[in-house]
C-alpha cells in the first residue's frame, strides 16, 4: 500500500545488486535465495524466450506468455521478499537462437541451441538489462564453478562438483569480461542437496521437474518444429547412398537426421540394422550411411574457438575434449589456426563426431576454451 | 525494495483503498450480522445486506448527477465487464432485432484508444458479423467527433467511447458525442472507469446512454463496478438480468461509500498543482521529453512522458528499485509490458511508445514525494540513456 514517507536513498547504493536469471525453476530460486541470505541487494529478472505453447503443442491466443513459468519465479521472489521483474526476449531469442537451430539444421548440422542462448541471451542480451538497472553481476543456477585466479589475474571455468549436472560444456562461450561478472553458486552443490535447500526455505519450486532439453519446441519432436517453421522449398528429399555409392533409400528431408542415427532410416537393403548416419552430401542432397565402424573418427576442424585460460597458439596443445554434453572427454592434440579455427586429432577415433555441435576443450576439471565443430578430415 | 516503502505513482491503474472504503468495512467486520445471507432472501438476514446493495446503489447515482435513479444502476464484477457487457447486450440485441436477414448489418463504432477490455470486443463482435469501425484518433489522442456524423450507417446500432483516456488522461469531448448520439437516437456507451470522481459528469438521462463504472479506480475494493443505463437505453437491450449470482456485498459497500464523497472539484484543486509542477520540473530538466495529449484538456493527475531514446520498461523497473511505482504501457497476465496501443494509435512509432511511461496521483500524493521523485527520475533517466547508448555502440558483449 502506499504510504508517502520521506525515505533515504542511501542504504540502497552499499550493498552489491545482483541480477539472478530466474527460469522459474529449483536451481535458479535457489541460487535466489542463497545470495539473498549472503547479503547482496538481489533482483529476479525472468525471460520470456518463445511463444506460449499449450501442453498439446498449439499456440496459445492473446498476448501472455508461459504464465506457470513466470508465477513460480513471482511466488519465490515474494517469498524470499526480492523485486522480479519479467523482460520480453522473445525477438532476441528468436533471431539469436531459434532462427539459428533452424538454420543449423537445414544447413545438416546439428545444434545446441542451449549454448546458443547462452553466449547471446544470458549472457549478452541480459548484460543490458543489468546495465540497466545497475546490477554488478548476473548469477545463474547453471552447474559450474567460476574461480578468479588472483595471480593471473583472470577468472576460470571448472566443472561443476556434481558429475551428474554438470553444465560446464555449455558454458564454453563465456569471455573474461562476461566470467567477470557472473556467479554460479550451485556449483559446489549437487542437486539433492539444492532441493533439500528449497524444501527447506520454503520455495514452492522444491518439487519442480527439471525443464525439457528444447525448451522452445515443446512437447513434440523437433523435426516437425522446423517443418512447421519453414518453407517445404528448404526441405528437399533425396536419396540415402552408402559410403561406397551404393544407393540405399530414399529420405525426407536432410534435417530429420543426425550423425550417428540408426532409427528410422528405412533403408531398402538386405541387414538396414548395420547402417548408420554418418555424414550428409548436401550438395546432391543425399544421406550417407556406412557401418559403425565408419562412425568411427579422429580428426576434425572447428570454427569459433574460444580460449577462457591463456594457450600458446605457436605449439599444439594436449588436452582432452568433450565433442557432445554427455561424451566422456577424451584425449586430444589441438592445433590453432588463423580465423578462431582449430584443428583437433584425438589420440583414439571418437564415435559420431557431429558437426554443429561444441567441442569443449579440458584440463582436468577445468575448461580451457571450445569451438563449434565445422568438419571431419575428408569423409570419404 | 518492498512495495511496503514504495511511493505509489499510479493511482490509474488502480487507487490505494479509500479511507471510507475501509471505514465501510471495518463497520461491516465488526457487525457480522450485516454479512449473512444472500440479499435475494426474503428473511431478515437477506433484507439487511440487501439494504446495503440499496444504499450504494443510491450513492452511486447521487454521485453521478441530478435526475439520476438509483434503479439506473447495475453493479457488475469490475470496470471490464461493465464494458463488455454492456456491449455484448447492446449487439445482441441489435443483432436479434434485425432477425434473421438483419445479421450482417449492424455496425458498432468505437475508438483505436479504447481501454483493452473493448478493445477485446472487437473480435468478437466481428464473428458475429457485425461491421466495426474505428473513429480517427487526433495525434493528440483524442478522438475526433467531427468526422463520427460522415461515419454513421443506418444500421450504426452502437458507439462506444472512453471518457477519459487511462493512459494519457486526455478527455473525449462527449458534448458533441452527446449531440450526435442523440440527433440520430443511437445508444452511446461512455468507459467511465476514468472519469468518475475526476471530472463533473454532466449527463443527460433522456439520451439513450451507459456508462461503465470501476471500483478499484476511486479506491473501492476491485472487483467491483457498475454501469449507469438510461431509461431509453434499456429500452434497446432485450435482457438486463446483466449480472447472476449472489453480489459481492462488501465491495459494493466500499463503492457506495466512496462513491458518497466523491467530488471532482475539490480533488482536482489537490490534485493538479502537484502534477503541473512535475510536468513543469520533468520539462525543464530533462532534454528530448513528450508529455502525450498535452495539448488537450487532460483530468489532473496522469501525465505520460516519452523520454527519447530510453526502454520504458526498463525505465520503470529502475524507478521500482528506487522506490517508485509507475506504469509503462499495458502490462500482460505475465507481468511483461507491450508498447501501449494508446501511444501506437495516437500516430507514435514503436520505440517511442515503448518510451513511455505513465505516472498517475492521487489526492494523498504529497508533494515532497515528487520531489524525491524527480531527483531520482533524473538520474535514471540520465544514467538509461548512457547504458542503451553504450550498448548500441558494442552491439555485443558487455
């Protein structure tokens, strides 16, 4: 209710204000709450992404936007007695990372729209807002440690301490001015204890199920998403060959597949089981297939590298590497070239090397940098 | 900071509880016997509280002017559905007596600076077939009468206005309305919601007239209104059982309560030397600024400001975290804002409507609080204009 005191100004400018990112999930509230209760001057932003769906898949008339999402923020940020505020991102987010999952996808790639979203709306589109309201840093409930080395000077990215969640591969992206300025603080938990904190703070949230993997899809499959998103011109079908020429079948449209498939291939030939996607002629429109051993690989060139820790770009660098979220990383030789290009020879072959997606470059438990895969060495 | 602190800057949107409104309802409280029943019951439980609907009823049309029965007076859930209700029984019927052959033609005419509850209207109306135009709004935002007599059909069966604007405060002129309105013996609809205890209302209840009423605008509870209907308007509508079920009794007791003290002269003479003064002071410190529909008659306490170059959204969230609660455009189940369809249809681009914002008094609003006010909206102001400059300039990272 308003009441029209003379307040002071003053105790607002001393304490550090920090934006929290807030999905309107359990680790988001909780990273809330807990830098709440450590003192910081906290504001949740929410951030309307994509167009309402309802739970069927249609659109949703009129002009409001994921209400359940945006009210369970509300509620916690009541709760823990913090401003939140919902700010439209849609336009960012659509041309920052819808088009481009499209893009990528017709472009018989395969994409991480999360790290998309990430490098350009969390934690780029987002910085503006903070400017805006003068907050320091944004946290996130992402599951990664940021640590500031003190001698060098620079901040560093690590794992998360939980195995099980850890985000650090969709992180890569991140530069030192932007690591400057965020905070994780659930890196350092695992998940059962973050809902235990929930439950026991209070937050409605406690018992939210963890967000879907798309979260713009929805709940139908991503092939009809880009299907209903573009021209059928973009989509041409065209055969399925074999790595030897041998012509196979015939496919829908080079999008709905992705290295590595073997479902749903409809392969006109005498043992189908034995044949996998692994590569794309998109110049003649046609599927490659060839056996599991042919998915086999060990060179690759990626494009967009990002250094986050200081490498010498004279001598090849010996790391491991992660080529998709849930591969375990394996041992590598990378070698820098002009443009953000590197080239990377795994000491084993790696299966389904997939282009589009990151490749993310480790030390241990800590990131060192990661590009997005462009190419294999010469597929045939 | 906690809304508990917050100097309330908008009044439009909704006015804090009136002192009378929680009079009327501590004295309701503390008798609970007033609060039994269902006023339609024959027994005396029933009678009590329906004497309450009575008495509102009452003060409502002492409130609204001379000659004016309390019978005229229907009191309906909010502001919005008076609107939509009035409409949809005005059309309906229109539609209905025109009989089969009629569907296609019956015309409604109403305004691109309608509040979004009639706004919502015009869909609808148009799958029934009716025909809707809108009348030309000035740049100014004020609808312009001169050219409703060229726009009139003989199928014209509605036309619906907003009295006062609630986004900019500009005021429609219904003197003319009225003259047409009536010359041509068409049912006129006012959206009062901002004009009711803001400006004299001067009604003539021979014409075939409603008005909408809101509650939650003069301080009464939400979820409360009413519409006003003339005699000859009920006369065109088939139905008039607009609302069933039982009334929200300690709502309407607040209405009446305020309703009882309204007085339009008195608040504006509180009122408008604190807003001329934080137009006057926005003016003269801060460059590139737009005060919409100033150069018409405006009620006393909204003003809406477009800073050149700023997000309003943004400008309001700041102004929030201060310890200011102003208004941008029309906010969404969601929370988020769009530009305001006000600012759009007064002839404004895009980003200057999301450059808006509104701020709205009310006659508590004191002026050491705009004062503390303005040296906050300068520096936020300032400092939004360097922040989205900068970030124009990078086009990227932080």
């Amino acid at each position: 209710m308003a009441k029209d005191g003379v307040r002071s100004m003053s105790k607002q400018i001393d304490r550090i204000k920090i934006l929290v990112a807030m999905s309107g999930g359990v680790d988001s509230s909780v990273t809330a709450a807990l830098l709440k209760k450590q003192g910081y001057d906290v504001v949740g932003v929410h951030m309307l992404l994509s167009e309402p769906v309802t739970a069927c898949g249609a659109k949703l008339t009129g002009r409001c936007c994921s209400p359940i999402d945006s009210c369970d923020a509300r509620r916690v940020c009541e709760k823990i007695d913090i401003p939140f505020y919902v700010i439209d991102a849609k336009d960012a987010f659509r041309g920052k990372v819808i088009d481009n999952f499209i893009h990528e996808y017709l472009s018989c790639r395969t994409p991480n729209p999360c790290i998309q979203c990430n490098s350009e709306i969390k934690f780029k589109f987002l910085f503006e807002k903070a400017d805006e309201l003068g907050c320091e840093s944004i946290a996130t409930g992402h599951y990664a440690q940021i640590r500031h080395d003190a001698i060098a000077g620079k901040y560093r990215l690590f794992k998360a301490l939980d195995p099980q969640k850890d985000q650090s591969y969709f992180l890569f992206g991140l530069t030192q001015v932007v690591l400057k300025r965020v905070l994780m603080p659930l890196g350092a938990f695992p998940k059962t204890l973050v809902r235990k904190m929930a439950d026991e703070m209070g937050l409605s949230v406690a018992n939210k199920e963890d967000s879907q993997e798309i979260c713009f899809v929805g709940d139908g499959e991503y092939k009809d998403f880009i299907e209903n998103q573009t021209a059928e011109t973009l989509r041409l079908k065209g055969l399925i060959r074999t790595t030897n020429g041998q012509i196979v079948g015939e496919h829908d449209g080079l999008h709905r597949y992705t290295v590595g498939q073997r479902k749903g291939l409809k392969l006109i030939t005498n043992d189908p089981g034995r044949f996998f996607v692994v590569g794309f002629d998109s110049l003649n429109r046609a599927l490659i297939v060839g056996t599991e051993e042919e998915l086999f690989r060990k060179d690759l060139f990626a494009t967009g590298v990002n250094w986050i820790t200081h490498v010498d770009g004279l001598r090849p660098i010996k790391c491991k590497a992660r080529i998709r979220s849930q591969h375990k990383e394996a041992a590598c030789v990378v070698t820098l070239f002009e443009n953000d290009t590197v080239r990377v020879e795994f000491d084993e072959p790696q299966r389904a090397i997939t282009p589009g997606q990151a490749i993310v470059f480790y030390d241990e438990e800590e990131v060192i940098g990661g590009a997005v895969i462009d190419r294999l060495l010469s597929l045939e | 900071m906690s809304a508990r602190d917050a100097i309330y800057l908008d009044w439009n949107a909704g006015a804090p509880l009136h002192p009378e409104s929680v009079k009327a309802l501590s004295g309701l409280l503390e008798s609970r016997v007033a609060l039994t029943g269902n006023p339609s019951s024959i027994h005396s439980y029933g009678r009590r509280v329906k004497c309450i609907l009575s008495d509102a009823r009452e003060s409502i049309s002492w409130s609204l002017g001379n000659g004016i029965r309390p019978e005229q007076i229907f009191f309906t859930p909010s502001g919005t559905e008076a609107n939509q209700i009035i409409i949809r029984s005005v059309l309906e019927s229109a539609i209905a007596a025109k009989g089969e052959s009629g569907k296609n033609h019956v015309h409604w005419i109403t305004t691109g600076v309608e509040h979004a509850s009639t706004l919502r209207m015009i869909e609808w109306a148009k799958t029934l077939g009716v025909s809707v135009s809108l009348l030309p709004v000035t740049k100014d935002g004020r609808p312009d009468i001169s050219v409703l007599p060229e726009m009139l059909m003989d199928e014209t069966a509605l036309i619906s206005v907003i009295w006062v604007n609630n986004e900019t405060g500009v005021i429609s002129d219904v003197n003319s309305l009225f003259k047409v309105a009536s010359k041509k013996n068409i049912f006129l609809h006012l959206d009062g919601a901002q004009a009711w205890g803001k400006q004299p209302l001067s009604l003539d209840p021979g014409m075939a007239l409603a008005v909408s009423l809101s509650g939650c605008k003069i301080g009464a509870l939400s979820g409360t209104g009413a519409l006003w209907i003339t005699d000859s308007a009920r006369e065109k509508i088939r139905e008039t059982d607009f609302r069933v079920g039982t009334e929200n009794v300690l709502g309407i007791a607040t209405l009446g309560a305020v309703a009882r003290v309204l007085n339009p002269e008195a608040w504006a003479k509180k009122v408008r030397p604190i807003m001329d003064y934080l137009e006057d002071a926005v003016c003269r410190n801060i460059d590139g600024v737009i005060i919409n529909g100033s150069a018409n008659d405006r009620v006393a306490n909204t003003s809406n400001f477009t800073f050149d170059g700023i997000e309003g959204e943004g400008l309001v969230m700041a102004l929030d975290l201060a310890g200011f609660s102003v208004s941008a455009g029309s906010a969404c189940l969601s929370g988020k804002t769009d530009p305001s369809h006000v600012l759009l249809a007064m002839g404004r681009t895009r980003a200057q409507a999301k450059a808006s914002i509104r701020v709205s008094i009310g006659e508590s609003t004191r002026l050491d609080c705009i004062e503390e006010f303005l040296n906050v909206l300068y520096v936020t102001v300032k400092h939004l204009r360097e922040t989205q400059t900068r970030w124009r300039k990078m086009g990227c990272a932080p």
